[in-house]
C-alpha cells in the first residue's frame, strides 16, 4: 500500500507566484524571495516569511522584478479531517476489506 508523504514541498516563480497545500495537508511554512527586496516590503518578516494565517503568494511583482515563494505542507494530524478533506465523498474512496463506505454528518455532540 502507498505511504504518504508527511511533508510536501512546493515552489512557484514570477510576476504573482502563489502556492496552496493539497488536500489533506496544511501549511507549515511560506517563505518569499526576491533580488529586489522592495517587492517584498510588508508582505513578509525579515526572515522572508509569510505568516500561515496569510496566503502563500506574493502579487504585483513584475517580468524585471520576479519574485518566488516556497510552501512547505505537512501531512493533517487528525486522521478524520485528512479524510474528510482528500474524499469529501465516498466517490473514488477505497475502504478497507469487509467495510463499506458511509458518509455521515455527525453533530458536535455525538463526537
């Protein structure tokens, strides 16, 4: 059986590079470049980090001028949410031999 990858790296590179985790992953860092440190300016700390809470891009960078992010996606802890979020359905979902697939919506209190 496959094994997943705990983290994920991406890169994207140019005018407005911007990157999002895949399904089942959430960010673990965003880091910005650039040559031209000024495209940068209130968009990232002095470490060249994006803060989580933001999106991982940097807009308005120019052919001359280009910027690049990397993101870094680390697997979901919570096994349920990480299914919920790869198979929001049952569509295309393989459950273990001698089980089937049901979703459900389960209220707060029943969990």
């Amino acid at each position: 059986r496959p094994k997943l990858q705990l983290y994920k790296k991406l890169y994207a590179k140019g005018t407005d590079p911007s990157l999002k985790c895949p399904a089942g992953y959430e960010a673990a860092i965003c880091n910005a470049h650039s040559y031209w440190w000024h495209m940068l300016e209130n968009k990232v700390d002095d470490k060249g980090i994006i803060s989580n809470d933001k999106d991982c891009t940097i807009p308005n960078c120019n052919e001359g001028n280009w910027c690049d992010v990397s993101l870094v996606c680390k697997i979901m802890e919570d096994l349920d949410a990480y299914a919920l979020a790869v198979c929001p359905d049952c569509e295309g979902y393989t459950c273990g031999e001698d089980f089937e697939c049901q979703m459900i919506d389960a209220d707060d209190d029943e969990m």
